[in-house]
C-alpha cells in the first residue's frame, strides 16, 4: 500500500462480472475482472464488462479519473457508455481497436485515444500505457510501479497469451508484445488479467517457448 498526498492509501480493488463475449458469428459466455485503482477520493476503472451497476457500487461515489479500456472485444466495453455516464467519466481506447468498437456503439467513439506510453495519474500515482497488440491490434496494458502491478487485459493470462484465433489477432504480434514489453518488467510484478487468476512476471516468463512451441 502507497501513502498519497491526501492521506488515504491507494488499493486494488477487483470484482468480477459475468456475460457473454461475441466475434465471428460466435457467443460464448465469459467472467471478466473489473480493476478499480485509487483511494477514497478517487480512482481509475480498467475495463467495463457486463454489469455498470455493480462497478458503480464499487466505486462508491468516488471520482472517477478515467474508464481505461484494454481492448475493445465487445466483453469489456458492453457497458462503458452506461459507466462512463453514470460517474461522468471519460473512456479512453487505443484507436487501433476502433473498428471493434464500432459494433458496440457505432454512433458514439471514446472520449480519448490511448497512446503507447501515456500516462494516468490517480490517488498521486502513476499508471503508464504499454500498447501490446495482438489480441487485439489496440490491446492496452496498464503498468502501475508503485504496486508493482500490471493489468493485461487479454494480452497475458495465469498460463500463458490471450486468443489468438479470431479476426483481427494475431499470434506472432502477441508474444512479441509480451516478450518485448510485459517479460522486461521486474520478474515480481503481479499481472491481473481481463479474466481468471491473477499470476507474476516471473511465474510466466519461462514458459515463453512453450507457446512458441504449441503456436496458441
Ligand atoms: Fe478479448
């Protein structure tokens, strides 16, 4: 835990939200994570899966700094629109996802797009932008050092990247993303997913050739 300037201390809250995901004429039922990062002032929402009413509960009547999305797969912005207008706050997307987006809401766009290396600040910290397409061509990591924590969305999985195998992914990019920018940060850092479990830099990264090997 972090002391801020304000006095209260930044945390991780995390739930967890059920739905369905559909690409390519398929649906599949899903459970997505839900991070919030901040303090009791303020906070930061990492995506937005399923359920605005549950998410708003949880932020408690903060102010929310920015919805942050990791990629725009239909799971984890089904109800960004709805968040984003009941906390009055801004939706950022990288603007390589647009086009996944553009299903969801295809008269609206996000409030900002994400640039590699941005950087959000919330409760006096500092979470930095790692654009790791892939996935996604937008997919968006979200590093925060003083928690030694990083929010992978769908890039990086507890067991090894995220799907391959629909439009618009594709397999090479995603371990290149991971090898190059996820596996140079420190081998402690906790990853939080977009789904399941959370894992450690150090915990995945020698399974790198595993994959190559099975190519998923
Ligand atoms: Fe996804």
């Amino acid at each position: 835990m972090t002391e801020t300037t304000s006095g209260s201390a930044l945390r991780i809250e995390h739930l967890e939200t059920a739905g369905t995901f559909s690409l390519d004429g398929g649906t599949w039922d899903v459970q997505n994570n839900v991070w919030i990062v901040g303090n009791d002032d303020e906070c930061i929402v990492i995506d937005a899966p399923h359920d605005a009413g549950a998410i708003v509960e949880a932020i408690n009547g903060r102010n929310v700094v920015a919805i942050l999305l990791t990629h725009a797969h239909d799971d984890h912005i089904r109800v960004v629109q709805e968040l984003s207008d009941a906390v009055r706050a801004p939706t950022h997307l990288h603007s390589s996802d647009l086009m996944l987006w553009e299903r969801v809401f295809p008269s609206i766009d996000p409030n900002h797009e994400i640039q590699d290396r941005d950087i959000f600040e919330v409760a006096g910290q500092r979470i930095k932008a790692l654009h790791t397409p892939g996935h996604s061509p937008g997919s968006t990591c979200f590093y925060l050092p003083s928690e030694g924590v990083v929010f992978t969305g769908d890039t990086l999985f507890n067991g090894g990247p995220g799907a391959t195998g629909r439009s618009f992914s594709d397999f090479e990019v995603i371990i290149e993303s991971i090898r190059d920018r996820l596996f140079e940060l420190p081998p402690e850092t906790v990853v939080h997913p977009g789904h399941g479990g959370s894992t450690t830099i150090g915990d995945e990264s020698p399974h790198l050739d595993e994959w190559l090997a099975r190519g998923e």
